[in-house]
C-alpha cells in the first residue's frame, strides 16, 4: 500500500532528523514559534491515531493523557525523557499497527471531519491522504 509506505518512510526520516537532538533542545520553542519539536513529533504520532481511529470509533490505543498534551490546539509544555521514548518506540509501530488493521478490515465506519486546513475528510482513504501531508 503506497500511503502506508509513504507515510513508513516519512517516520523514518522524522526520528533520523531527531536523533541528534538533546531532550532540553527538542523542548525549545523557537521565538516565532508556538510549539516545541517535541510537540510537533507527538502531535504527528497522536493526530494519526485521532484520524484513523478516532474518526473509525475505534480506540486509540494511548493514554488521553498523551492525546491532551499533543491533539490539535495544545500547547508544548516541558516533557522528559520518559514522553520522548514513548513517542519514539511507538512512531513506527503505529504505522505497522495501521496497516495490520488495514489488512484485517477493521474500518467499518468513518465520520467526516473538516481539518483545519479546510480539507474535508470523507473516508478513511481521505484520511490516510491528509495525515501524510500533514
């Protein structure tokens, strides 16, 4: 499936560009910015979850914690080290997991959502689409 392997290959990349970076620096919020490279990274991890499963009824599978700190429209506050491998050990799984339930059909519903792009989202290929511009 070429969306799951795009979007296979961008988490690749987004946990090479990472490696290099300190827990202190991926919590800076650079001036101009809103939000922390961690928090981009947990919000991509998370955003995923609430497109596909969340829109299918179906459980996300993490803490509501984690889906507050990172859902759209939250806030980057300061996370340790503990945040950071969650995020890690789960952001290529996450993909394999999607795909698992791709293949086993596991989507049987989707409620359409507006993003905040102004992309209406219609079905769960909709979905899979928008995440991996988003």
């Amino acid at each position: 499936m070429e969306l799951i392997e795009a979007l296979r290959q961008t988490r690749h990349n987004l946990l090479k560009t990472v490696e290099a970076y300190t827990i202190d620096e991926m919590n800076v919020v650079p001036e101009g910015f809103n939000n922390s490279l961690l928090w981009n990274l947990g919000h991509v991890w998370v955003t995923q979850k609430m497109l596909h499963c969340g829109l299918s009824g179906l459980p996300l599978n993490i803490d509501d914690e984690l889906v507050n700190q990172f859902r759209k429209g939250s806030k980057a506050i300061v996370l340790k080290e503990e945040t950071l491998s969650r995020i890690k050990s789960d952001f290529i799984k996450s993909v394999d997991d999607l795909e698992r339930d791709l293949n086993a059909n596991i989507f049987k519903e989707f409620r359409p959502y507006r993003t905040s792009y102004n992309v209406e989202l219609e079905s769960l290929n909709d979905a899979l689409w928008f995440n991996n511009m988003h």
